[in-house]
C-alpha cells in the first residue's frame, strides 16, 4: 500500500479532486464570475486565479445559490450576508473539528490500532466520521434554527425592530489569565480553557441561556430574564471557583435593549457587562440596577449595593453585589 499523503486526506474530506478553474464553475459568464467570487470570499476563502482548485460540488453550490437568487426568494447581497455566517460558523466549526481529532488520531496511534501513520489514521478517521457528522450538522442546524425563529416569533409580530431585544447579558472571566499562561505548558493552557469553555456553556444551556461566543479567558452569554442570569452567574462561580483545578473567576450582569446582528449582540447591556467583570472581586458576581431591580421578588438571593464609580465609556454606575442567600 503506498504512503498516504495530504493531497489524499483532502480528496476524502470533499469527496473529489479539485479539477476545475474559477471559470470552469461559472461557465466563463462575466457577470456569474463576479457574484461567485464574492461568495467565494464571504465563505472567507481567497481567489485562486487560473487554478484548478474547486470541484463539481462547488460549482452545484454556487448554481443553487443563483438560482435561489434568480428566482426572487432572496437577492445577491443577502445571499452573501448568510454565506458569511456559514462561512464564519464552518471555519471555525472545522478547526475545533480538526484540533480534536488530531488529539483522537494521536491517542489511536498509540494503541496497537495505529497504522503506523498519523495521515493514514486520520484518513481512516475521517471516512469513518465525515457522514454521519456531515448529517448531525444538518440536524443541529434545524433545531437551532427553529429556536432562533421562535426567540424572535415571541417579540411579536408588531415589533418595529425585531433586531432588538431585551436580554440579561452575562460576561464569565478568568482571574489573572494572561499572569496563569506564563507559567504552564501549552497542553495544560488548553485543557484548562477547554474545560473553563465547556462547564460555562453547559451551565449557560442548563438554564435555558445561550452562549454567543467565547475568548478564551472570557465567555459571553445571553438569557431572557435577570433572575436566570443570576443563576447562571452564580453557577458558574460555584463550579468553577470552587474547583481546585481551574483558576477563580468573576461574573458581570447587565440587563437592557440589545442588538442581535450577524450572531453576536451589541449594546450597551453588553460593554457593562463587560466592564463590570472588572469591579467584581474573584468568585463574585457584580450586576447593574437593572438586572437587581428585577430581583426584588427573588428570595433565594441577596443583592447589595456598592460605592458608585465611574466606568471608562459609560459614566457613573452603581454596581451591586449578588450572592445567594445562605
């Protein structure tokens, strides 16, 4: 059997050799070439010239999208507004694929199930895999999508900007990252924001919270209401504060108007949130008034003024301290 080479792993993962040109994909059409081309890079890939570099699936991908376009159901420029959120999603959706099955690849390799070739486990890997996640994605897709759709059905129909909705925004901070990454190994850095990572969202999804994205040391939510964002608040210290393993962390609550554009949030619920996870002390959760003026009927908490300050951006804020009651 001769070696596996890299050029293989790419044909199994598309299912065939790239052979065609940018013009070979839309039939040497002019006006075709130039909405290809943008969709091409909205998916957040680069020209390739006169180069073989796409298959026939790229050229069925692109001519259903002309013919979605063509037909009138939506025009060229949000076409690429959702390649660009598919692009955005896979791109990173692959590299978290990838990371993780390399380490899967490296542990089989260990066993006497190995190859004997990391490039050719992994080729065996990924025929195994591709099909079955390939249809996983489609069904998570679903689900996601009908609960997108019925986050905004719930706003009403007669909302002037359905854009804009009134959540509780939570940011989620390690104490002390940058300081802690001086001084373990890069294996140890990464399980560690891998785990910080992995219990945020499943406390975040436990009480019916969505995690937006994550940064590493930092992990921004959104909840529908103040007092289920003060239990995940309060969750995510109790887990993770008090687990030897990880490193403190420190929780700001902000409730208001904010934007949803392109799967992420803006406002200025979100750049409090932000800045209050900086008056909060390790292991604490610090909200504003609005979200503790939501919790006046909540007896399970306790929420306690602090000394008003001034936050770089947003003036004079008075911050509150929120504990569960003992």
């Amino acid at each position: 059997m001769s070696e596996s080479s890299a050029d293989d792993l790419q044909r199994v993962i598309l299912g065939a050799t790239p052979d065609l040109t940018s013009q070979q994909v839309v039939a040497g059409d002019a006006d075709a070439a130039r909405s290809a081309a943008r969709l091409w890079r909205a998916l957040g890939f680069p020209g390739s010239g006169s180069a073989a570099a796409f298959t026939r699936a790229d050229r069925t991908a692109f001519a259903k999208l002309s013919a979605l376009v063509d037909s009138g159901a939506i025009d060229l420029d949000t076409a690429v507004k959702l390649t660009r959120a598919v692009g955005y999603t896979m791109a990173r959706l692959a590299d978290w694929e990838v990371a993780t099955l390399t380490e899967w690849v490296e542990q089989v390799e260990e066993t006497d199930q190995g190859s004997g070739s990391r490039l050719t486990t992994a080729i065996e890997v990924m025929q195994t895999v591709r099909k079955p996640f390939e249809e996983l994605m489609v069904y998570v897709w679903r689900r996601h999508l009908a609960a997108a759709v019925a986050r905004v059905e719930a706003l009403g129909a007669a909302d002037a900007d359905l854009h804009t909705q009134l959540l509780t925004v939570g940011f989620a901070d390690l104490v002390s990252f940058t300081r802690l990454t001086t001084g373990i190994d890069r294996d140890r850095l990464a399980d560690l924001v891998e785990d910080f990572e992995t219990l945020c969202a499943d406390l975040v999804a436990a009480r019916g919270g969505r995690v937006i994205k994550t940064l590493g040391d930092s992990v921004l939510f959104v909840v529908d209401n103040p007092s289920a964002g003060v239990d995940i608040a309060l969750d995510i210290v109790d887990r993770i504060g008090g687990d030897p393993e990880l490193p403190d962390v420190h929780v700001g609550l902000a409730t208001g108007s904010v934007v949803m554009r392109l799967g992420d949030v803006f406002g200025s619920p979100v750049n409090l949130a932000s800045r209050l996870t900086g008056i909060a002390r390790r292991n604490r959760v610090i909200c504003d008034t609005e979200t503790a003026q939501a919790l006046r009927e909540c007896g399970g908490v306790v929420v306690r003024p602090l000394t008003e300050r001034s936050v770089r951006g947003l003036g004079s804020v008075r911050p509150m301290s929120v504990r569960r009651r003992r």
